[in-house]
C-alpha cells in the first residue's frame, strides 16, 4: 500500500468517527418493539378512555407513554452496563430528551384536541411529532432507513390533514378515522419494527463477522 | 511528518472515538476498536506517555473500571495531525 492510499484509509477511519457520526451508541432495539406495542395499544384505547373523560384518556396516555420510557431506560441502562457506562453517553441523553419533550407535548396537546373532540387530528398530531423523533434518531444513528421512515410519516400526516380539512373529514369517525388509524400503526409501530429488526439483524451479523 | 503516536490505524481511530465522546470505558474501547486487552493496553500506554490520554482507574463497587479521556494536548496532536494528512493529500 502506498503511502497516499494509507494517508486516505486513515482519512476515511476517522471521517466514519468524526463526521459520519459513527460514534458510539449502544441501543437496544427491543425498545423499539415495545414502543410499537405502546403505539398499537394507544390507538385503540385512545378514543374509548377520551370518550369516558377527558382526565382519564390524558392518564392512560401518560402512564403508556411513561411506561415505554421506563422501559427503554432500563434496557439502555442494561446495555449501557455491558459497556461499562455509567451514564447515557451525550447521544443517548439527547434522543431521550427530545422523545420526553415531544411526547410532553403531545400529551398536552391531545387533552386539548380531546375537548373539542377532534380525535383524529390527535392521532395526526402523534404521527407527525413522534416521526420528527424518529427524524433526529435517524440521522445521529445515521440510520437511513429510520430517515425514510420519518419522512414518510410526516408526509402522510400532512397529506392526510390536507385531505381531512379539504373535505370537511376532521371530525369524521368513520372509514376515514380508520384509514388515519391505520396509518399510525403503520407509521408508528410496523415500520419501526421492521427497522429495529434489521438493525438486530445487522448487530447480529456484525458480532458474528466480529466487525 | 505524520505524529507517529497517531499515525498508526488503531490508535488514529481511538482518538478519533475520544474526540467524538469525551470519555469512554476501557471495555466500550475494546468493544469498537475489535482488539485484545493487551493490544488495547499497549496502543494506551503509548498514548498516555505522550500525555494524549489520561486513563483513569476506577472502583465500582468492588469492581474495577478503567476510563479513557483525551487531554487537551492529545485534542491538539489531533487537530494537527488531521492538518498533517490534508496537507499531504493537496501536495501528493
């Protein structure tokens, strides 16, 4: 090997480091599974518990959403204990972050929607927020596929608020609520299982290789 | 031309990992760089005598842990050496 082609590998090493943000993230994708799980249970009961009362539906919301992050933190504490980490590296703490504020948000949010009854702008509302989530995960992880599954998602839900309020559908709790419902548990739960699977596959693979 | 102390592929891609993350455990190291204990120890040592790392001994519990920082010298060897290799890439 020539020294210019040296000089370019070690180039390359690092730009994987440095710029391709190929840093360390240690993730455990079961995460990903039980919060497509949170995503299909809250689409069904969603609408029943708003239904009962307002307090109760904004409840059941927070205590799902509460018991996914309590189930990722124990899981990225565990993994993060095969690595010896004490803390969440900087990466981790700032997708957590921004999945407690998003959702911080949209719980909020939803309790007013639920007031005026506008059901299906909630279900809209989480597609969109929780996709810009899964936007950012994306690129720190530098996961394309993550990428391409948020901007699918955001897309749809602008599509179907267009096609909602263009048609006077927002208040529907017909085909068309199915149809956005649907859509969540495609965007919010399927999608990012499919994902997760791949990246185990690919961890998997890796380990096997010993890459 | 090149810092011979990071002119090498496993200690230029552990200062890379350092730059990147401020700190990591000795085991997360090993984990990302693929290498033994020793290997790992070896590449370290090198680094440390430089004062490019600090490295850190540790009880958790009864359990020791060692952790890897960079220094601020080790920040600037870096930085050069990045220099060093685009300049030889823009004269060759």
């Amino acid at each position: 090997m020539s020294e210019k082609d040296e000089v370019l590998r070690q180039i390359s090493e690092i730009k994987h480091h440095l710029v391709d943000k190929k840093s360390f993230f240690p993730y455990n994708y079961n995460a990903c599974h039980v919060w497509s799980l949170i995503a299909v249970v809250l689409t069904f009961v969603m609408i029943p518990s708003y239904e009962n009362s307002v307090i109760l539906g904004t409840l059941v919301n927070t205590l799902l959403i509460v018991i996914g992050f309590i189930v990722e933190g124990v899981l990225t504490k565990k993994v993060n204990k095969s690595y010896d980490l004490d803390d969440c590296t900087r990466r981790q703490s700032f997708v957590m972050k921004n999945f407690i504020m998003i959702s911080l948000f949209a719980i909020v949010f939803s309790m007013v929607l639920a007031m005026m009854k506008l059901y299906l702008l909630i279900f809209l509302l989480w597609l969109f927020l929780i996709s810009l989530g899964y936007l950012s995960v994306g690129f720190i992880l530098n996961i394309k596929a993550y990428e391409r599954v948020a901007i699918f998602n955001v897309l749809s839900s602008v599509a179907l608020l267009g096609y909602g309020a263009y048609f006077g559908l927002l208040e529907s709790r017909g085909t068309f609520l199915s149809v956005v419902q649907g859509m969540v548990i495609l965007g919010l739960a399927v999608l990012p299982t499919l994902v997760a699977l791949q990246q185990q596959k690919v961890e998997k693979s890796n380990k096997a290789c010993g890459v | 031309m090149f810092d011979p102390f990071i002119h090498q592929p496993v200690r230029s891609k552990l200062l890379s990992l350092l730059i990147a993350n401020d700190e990591l455990p000795f085991k997360a190291l090993k984990e990302l760089l693929k290498v033994t204990d020793g290997n790992l120890s070896s590449h370290l040592s090198k680094l440390e005598k430089e004062k490019y790392v600090l490295i850190e001994k540790l009880f958790e519990g009864k359990r020791p842990k060692t952790v890897v920082h960079i220094t601020p010298k080790g920040q600037e060897a870096f930085a050069l050496y990045i220099e060093a290799l685009r300049k030889f890439i823009e004269e060759n």
